[in-house]
C-alpha cells in the first residue's frame, strides 16, 4: 500500500502506528506523545533507568538513560526530510 508522500510514523515498542494524516497534527501528537513518556521509569529495565528525549538511530526518540531502549521512536519516510 503506498502512502501519501507527507505521512510519518510513530513506534511504540514495535509496533509501528500509520500517521499519515495532516503534517501539523501528526507534529504536535509526536510531542504529546514524548512529553506524556519522558521522565517515566522504564518498564523495560523495571525501573533502574528513566525515559529521557534523544535520538535513537538518527530519530527522535524517548529512550531509556539506563539500558537505552527505545519506548518511542518517530521518523520521516526517506526523501521526507
């Protein structure tokens, strides 16, 4: 199935979710969405680590500061960017 040139993807541990509706909206749920997770213990780690903003392969990403698993990972489709 092709997608529309403008669609992005969010990841939730690996399941990838089809946000290929409205730029702006997709934007500010990514946002939402690493807000609502950064500062939480990580569930992967029990609790040793906390989830933090960065970068996970070159995406934006919430990722565990101790065993640096991504929870969130949002990327643009190549020739997006």
């Amino acid at each position: 199935m092709a997608k529309s040139g403008s669609s992005q993807s969010v990841e939730t541990d690996t399941e990838p979710v089809d946000r290929s509706h409205d730029t702006a909206a997709v934007d500010s749920d990514e946002r939402k969405l690493m807000a609502t997770l950064e500062g939480r213990s990580c569930p992967h780690c029990e609790g040793d680590g906390t989830l933090e903003r960065g970068e996970y392969k070159g995406n934006a990403a919430v990722v565990c500061d101790g065993c640096e698993t991504p929870r969130v990972q949002v990327w643009s489709p190549s020739g997006d960017d």
